[in-house]
C-alpha cells in the first residue's frame, strides 16, 4: 500500500513542478512587456456563460448569470432557428446578455 502512496504523492509533486513552472513564464512575460493575466480576473464570476443545446428545427441557447450582491443565478433561454445565421443571432443575444448587468 505504501507503493500507491509514493506513487500518487510523486504524481502530485511533479504536477505542482509543472505548474510553478508555468506560473514562472507567465511573470516572465509581464516583466518583459507582454500581456500579462490577472489572476483576479481570471478567477472572478464570468459575466457570460452560455449553454447551446440542438433541437428540432434549430438551436436553443441557455445563458447563466450569477449575481453575488444578490446571491442569485438568472438563466434565460434564446431560440435561434435553422435557417436564421447562428453567429449574427449569437452575437446579438451576447449583446443584449451584456447590457443586462
């Protein structure tokens, strides 16, 4: 049993190498001028997040807000049709989707 353990433990230890590697390039990058990722933002509550499902005669699209003043998840649900240009009607749904916060 002691072999499972070293080996799970070697496995985790080679992971948080790689990824104090990886956190090195990025402030590598910053330093160098480069765009640099706040990880502020990066772990904050996305602003849009949406779910596209396919249906009979189109797509239905789900988008999920969550409002922590609030504390609560407001989901709204867009159909977009076959013959309708799924990108323009995505790209119109995102805006209005944006506007609401």
């Amino acid at each position: 049993m002691n072999w499972f353990k070293r080996m799970i433990v070697k496995w985790v230890r080679e992971d948080w190498d790689k990824a104090s590697q990886e956190q090195d390039c990025y402030n590598n990058t910053k330093s160098h001028g480069l765009a640099s990722i706040n990880t502020r933002d990066v772990n904050s509550d996305p602003t849009l997040q949406f779910k596209i499902y396919n249906a009979i005669g189109g797509k239905v699209v789900e988008f999920s807000r969550y409002d922590r003043q609030k504390d609560r998840s407001f989901h709204d649900i867009y159909i977009i049709g076959k013959n309708e240009d799924f990108g323009e009607k995505i790209a119109k749904i995102a805006m209005l989707e944006s506007l609401k916060d």
